[in-house]
C-alpha cells in the first residue's frame, strides 16, 4: 500500500488540477474545476470557524479504507491532534464529518461509492455538494449499505447540520452553481 501511495503522489505531480483516489480498486483521476475549488474553499471557510476546540479540517488527504478504496475527501474533519501529526494518511475512523463536490467526473463516486464506503465505517456525517445541480444532500445515520438519513436541499438557503460535534450551518446562497443547474 505504501508503494502504491508513493506511485499515487508521483501521479499527482506529474498532472496538476487532477485528483486522484483509489475506487473499487481502481485508480481514478478527476480533473479540478474552478467551482469545485472555489466551492471547497468556502466550505472549509465557513466550516472551520463553527468547529469546538480539538478538531479541525483537512482537504485531499488520505484515508485509507481498504486494499480497494483510499478516498481523499475534499473536506473532512477529524480530531486537531491527528491533523497536527501531518501524516500523509489517516486512519478512516477519525472522521467526524465528510464533505465532497461533485464534479461531472465523480457523480457515480461521490452519490453510491462514497455513501456506502463512508456509511459502512460509521462517519455519522456525509454533504454531498454538487456545483452542477445546484443542491447539497445531507447523510447521516450510517448503516452498512449507506446512510439511512437524507435530505437534499437547493441551494440558496442555510443548511444545518446537527453533528455529534456541535452544530454546522452552511449558507449555499453564495456558492458557485453550473450552467443550467437551476440553483443559486
């Protein structure tokens, strides 16, 4: 796995604006668009001021779930003292919270992979916003075939989310919605 790790990164530098996971065993390389950026620095933005002392967030790191699935989720937060280790994976089990854009690339990924892969190791909250649709799907209740808890809400409103961490709230007015996505 850490070689595999080491051949992941080097992929990473050699084609910036790529994200790269492992899915299904799989490697997979999504490409970075702008509001996916832009949609993930407002979140951490917003979302890292509402966190309680001791836990914090981080973007594009890795959490290994198996020999099959090592996701980098776009947000997450997880305990100050794992973040300040400055390791290059973590373990799963940290998350708090998960957040993920979806991009057109990782529709299949971020809906059905991740919900199942996230919900099965327990993280009690996954946000799925998705630039394109102009909505954002709150998770929670985690079961081993996915999340038994969900909402999906347009864009254009606070959303909040009662975590065991304390209470997040997101305005989604402002983030950035694709052509024709009818959000915003």
């Amino acid at each position: 796995m850490d070689r595999l790790r080491a051949q992941l990164a080097r992929f990473e530098d050699a084609f910036p604006g790529f994200h790269v996971e492992i899915v299904e065993g799989s490697v997979v390389a999504s490409p970075v668009r702008p509001f996916d950026g832009e949609t993930v620095q407002r979140l951490w933005a917003v979302v890292e001021p509402q966190l309680p002392p001791g836990w914090d967030v981080v973007s594009g790191v890795v959490f290994p779930f198996d020999d099959a699935h090592e996701f980098c989720p776009d947000l997450a937060v997880v305990p100050a003292d794992a973040v300040a280790e400055n390791r290059i994976a973590y373990p799963a089990d940290l998350i708090e919270l998960v957040v993920e854009v979806v991009s057109p690339e990782s529709v299949r990924n971020d809906y059905e992979v991740k919900n199942k892969q996230y919900a099965s190791r327990g993280i009690p909250n996954y946000l799925i916003f998705d630039p394109q649709k102009g909505h954002v799907i709150t998770l929670w209740n985690p079961g081993p075939d996915g999340y038994r808890g969900r909402d999906m809400l347009p864009y254009g409103g606070r959303v909040t989310v009662e975590t065991r961490i304390g209470r997040l709230t997101v305005e989604t007015s402002r983030l950035p919605v694709g052509p024709g996505s009818g959000g915003g």
